[in-house]
C-alpha cells in the first residue's frame, strides 16, 4: 500500500497524540489549489489584521479573537483549578462546520467535547445529555460549558454572510437562524403560508428553532440592522433552555462548573473567528452561582 505524505502526516499526528494522552484538535481541511479562482484556502491567520479587527468590533462591540478568548478563560480557570486532566469540555454551538473553530481553540487545551448543541447552537441534548456530560467529569473535577448561536461577517463587513474554504458563493450564516428569521418574517408581515406538518422527525431541530425564535417578532422588525439582531435574540432564547437545564443538573457536576455563553462570529478562511462573551459564571461544589467573571474577559 502506497501512503500519501498527507496519509503519512496524519499517522504521525494520530502517534503524537496518543503519546501525549490527550486528543488534539480535530484536523482543519484545506483545499490544496483544486478550488476555482474564486474560492479561499483555509490557512491559519499570521496574525490580527488591525484594519478588520476595528470592523468586527464596530460592529460587535465587545468581541474578542478566539485566541484571545481562550488565552484569557484558560488562565483564569487555571487559578480556580481547572487543569487538561481534570476537566471536561461541554459545547453547545451549530453544526456548521464553522461553529467547530471555537471549539476547537478549546479542545486544544482541554481535549474532545461533549456535544450538547444543535442547529442555531441550542442545546437539543438537554437534561439527559447534560445528565450523561455530567457523569463523564472526572473524579474530583470541572466542567467548561462554552453556548451560543454563531454569525458571519465578510470581508468586507456585510453581518449574517461568510466566505468559506473552497467554495466561491457567500452565503447565510448561520444559514438555520436566517431560515427561522425567514419564517418568523413571514409570520410577522402575514405572508406565511399555513402548514398542517408542523413539527416532523426529519426536520425537529430546525422545527425547534422556529418555534423558539417566535417571541422575537418585534424586536427583530424594528431592528437596525436584523442581521446583526438575529444572534442575541437567540441567545436570549437559547438562555432560557440553558438555565433551565444547567439549574436541573448543576449539582452533578463534580469540583466546580464554568458557563461560557456568548456570540461567536465567524469570518473568512484567513482571519481570526471571534467571540461576544456575555455571560461567564461559576457555580461552585454544591451548584451556587459565586462568581461573575464576565468583566475578566472585557
Ligand atoms: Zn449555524
């Protein structure tokens, strides 16, 4: 059998971190020049482009670069003795391939995640998958949980779009948040059509989406910009599933819990992705919320 050296770099990948006891972060993907003119190759940034960095945050005040981010909670976490060994990494973000990026940064660190998110980022594992995450702690130890819907912003700074590796359209991100916005737009105006399927199997999460973004209506209509409006408006939907959850199951988690919930912003193959942290507490033993570290990340 012949390898490739990309079969053969990949072996060794898989080798070093055997040794090293801990997975790594998932491979990246790349097209190695088989897309068309047009399409971007993932390739990790060389750094902050400065002149982008001002158009994100002009727009999402607030954000931060996912390095940046993970720097900052790793260190704080590591003073409240949250180390690799001892501590399980719990997400809830979309199942865009994107929304692995932030992950990503902390799977590094921390190793694989426990899934809890679906599409738009909400926790469609709920109680039972928080139950089976808890479970999964280690003996005498943590668990980060990082939530929240996710957005695009190009290049040239149009919010709910994104260029993506190896494929030259722009499109919608998060492409199931613009379809639920899409919906809920059509309800509003009085355009949406009556559907007797209201909820199937084969479509529940998205079903889901649509049903938790409806309070939404008016808020999203009188908008500035609906674009930018969509991710907190779900996030403020996606928090009441997330309290709701975490306040059956906090006093499972072991040592002590840390809830990360925010924005994540997603850019081109060739700048840093970013976060809006908005919410990031810590419960201790017994399940009490003690500490508001939020203003430690701004
Ligand atoms: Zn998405």
């Amino acid at each position: 059998m012949k390898l490739s050296v990309a079969t053969l770099a990949l072996f060794a990948a898989v080798a070093e971190a055997f040794q090293a006891g801990k997975p790594t972060a998932r491979a990246r993907t790349g097209l190695n020049g088989e897309g068309s003119a047009e399409t971007l190759v993932k390739t990790p940034p060389a750094g902050v482009d400065p002149a982008f960095d001002a158009l994100v945050k002009a727009n999402f005040p607030g954000a931060v670069n996912n390095k940046e981010l993970a720097t900052r909670v790793v260190g704080l976490l590591e003073e409240k003795g949250f180390t690799p060994e001892n501590t399980l990494l719990a997400t809830s973000v979309c199942a865009d391939e994107l929304a692995r990026e932030l992950e990503d940064e902390f799977v590094d660190v921390y190793g694989t995640n426990f899934n809890l998110g679906g599409l738009s980022g909400f926790p469609f594992a709920g109680n039972t998958g928080w139950g089976a995450m808890s479970a999964h702690v280690p003996d005498n130890g943590y668990c980060l949980t990082i939530h929240g819907p996710h957005v695009g912003i190009t290049k040239d700074g149009v919010i709910g779009k994104v260029e993506r590796s190896g494929i030259a359209l722009v499109d919608s991100c998060c492409g199931s948040a613009i379809a639920a916005s899409r919906y809920l737009q059509a309800i509003t105006d009085g355009s949406a059509n009556i559907n007797p399927k209201i909820q199937s199997f084969s479509d529940f999460q998205q079903g889901a989406v649509q049903e938790l973004i409806l309070p939404f209506g008016q808020r999203l209509a009188r908008a500035e910009n609906r674009m930018r409006e969509l991710p907190y408006a779900l996030y403020d939907s996606q928090e009441v599933m997330v309290n709701d959850i975490i306040n059956t199951g906090k006093a499972k988690i072991k040592k002590g819990l840390a809830v990360l919930g925010g924005i994540q912003i997603n850019t081109s193959p060739d700048t840093f992705d970013y976060f809006h942290p908005l919410r990031f507490d810590y419960y201790d033993e017994n399940g009490n919320m003690v500490e508001n570290m939020l203003p430690y990340l701004r």
